[in-house]
C-alpha cells in the first residue's frame, strides 16, 4: 500500500492521478511565503564541508545510554549499563582502534559525530561481523533493538529531475516515508506492509501539514 500526499502551489493537472489534495504552499510571492527560493545549488558546498572525526567511544557509549535511560525501568537500564562497560573495555574498544584505522586511510568518508551515536555503534557492528568476531553482548541487549526498531523510516530526495520518490519500511510494523520539498510544492510517499494503515498515517500527515499552514496564515487550528 503506498497511499500520496501531493502539496503544489497550483494546480497543473492530477499530476499523480485525480483526488488528491492540493493546498498553495504560499499566499504571496513576497517574504512571508513560507518556503524561499534558493539561487544557489544545494550541493554547492559540499565539497568544503569539514570532514567529521570519528566520536571517541566512551563519548558514544554515553550518548547512547543518555538516549536508553528514559525507554527502560531501573532494572533494565542497570543491565544495559553493564553491557556498555563491558563492550567500551573489551572488544569494543579493540574494534574502535580497528575502525579508526580503516578511517585513517579512507580520506573521501566522513562520520557522524554529535547525536549520531547508533551510526557509530553500527560501524563496529559490522566491523565484528567482517572480522568474524562474535557479536558483542551489548548488541544481544534487549534494549539495543528496542532502540533500533525504527517505525518511522523517512528520507528525502529533492530534485527538479525527480517528482517524487519512496521506499519501503525497515521493520513489519513501521512506516516507509519519502518526502520532497521544492520551492513551490511538497509531496510524500508513505508505504506501509498489511498489518499497518498507510491511508490513515497518511491523512494525519495531511492534517498536521495542514495546521501549519493555518498558523501561517494566522488561521485557528481546525479541530
């Protein structure tokens, strides 16, 4: 099931098959349009963004319980603390060493630092699996997966060569979103297997999107 969401700033035709909904992005062409027209490519700096460090472990380690502390009870926190100490003074911190290694000698990559914390706990997972290195404890912990089941998967990929995109979910119960923002229409895709409603997640986005608009507008939120 992929149900869509279409937003343009005026209507061209069922540019994705009749009924579906269309709302002006903007009222105005002056600065209270509420998405501004870019003169410069997106990709434009990409190439002087600075390269991001790989994060010291200790410091992932924390983020990642500073991200599991309000999902478990005491009990529960207490054991994934234990995983995590363990990992952080065995092999995780031997697989660390190994990644930033592998870092040292691939210039073109560049990691996530700040909140990224699970892209970094994923590095060592593979890591482990491609050194045949039996999986870790920290990654049999109830709490990881937990934390790891992503019902909401969204990404994005605007281009005035690409209408509009999608893909599908990464866990049976979630939701797969593609969304695109361009200078005078938004559109999403949502994808969902049987057991979930596409349709009706989909009217929600609807509403929500539709509620910011009327705060634009100085509208009252409908009810």
């Amino acid at each position: 099931m992929v149900p869509r969401l279409l937003l343009r700033a005026w209507p061209r035709g069922p540019a994705l098959g009749p009924g579906y909904p269309c709302r002006p992005l903007s009222a105005s062409t002056g600065p209270g349009q509420y998405l501004q027209h870019s003169l410069v490519p997106t990709m434009h700096y990409q190439d002087s963004l600075p390269r991001l460090p790989i994060p010291k472990l200790e410091d992932t380690i924390r983020r990642y319980l500073s991200a599991q502390k309000p999902l478990l009870d005491d009990g529960q926190f207490r054991k994934t603390e234990q995983f995590c100490k363990s990992f952080e003074n065995d092999i995780g911190k031997e697989l660390h060493e190994q990644l930033v290694a592998q870092d040292k000698q691939n210039k073109h990559t560049s990691y996530i630092s700040g909140q990224g914390f699970d892209r970094h706990l994923f590095a060592l997972r593979h890591l482990a699996a491609a050194r045949g290195v039996a999986l870790p404890d920290l990654y049999l912990d109830p709490a990881y997966r937990q934390i790891n089941h992503n019902i909401l998967s969204t990404s994005t990929l605007s281009s005035p060569a690409v209408n509009i995109g999608g893909f599908a979910p990464v866990v049976p119960d979630g939701f797969g979103i593609g969304y695109a923002v361009h200078d005078n229409w938004i559109g999403c895709n949502v994808s969902s297997y049987p057991g979930r409603n596409a349709r009706e997640f989909l009217q929600c986005v609807e509403k929500a999107l539709g509620d910011m608009f009327d705060v634009l507008e100085g509208k009252p939120i409908k009810t």
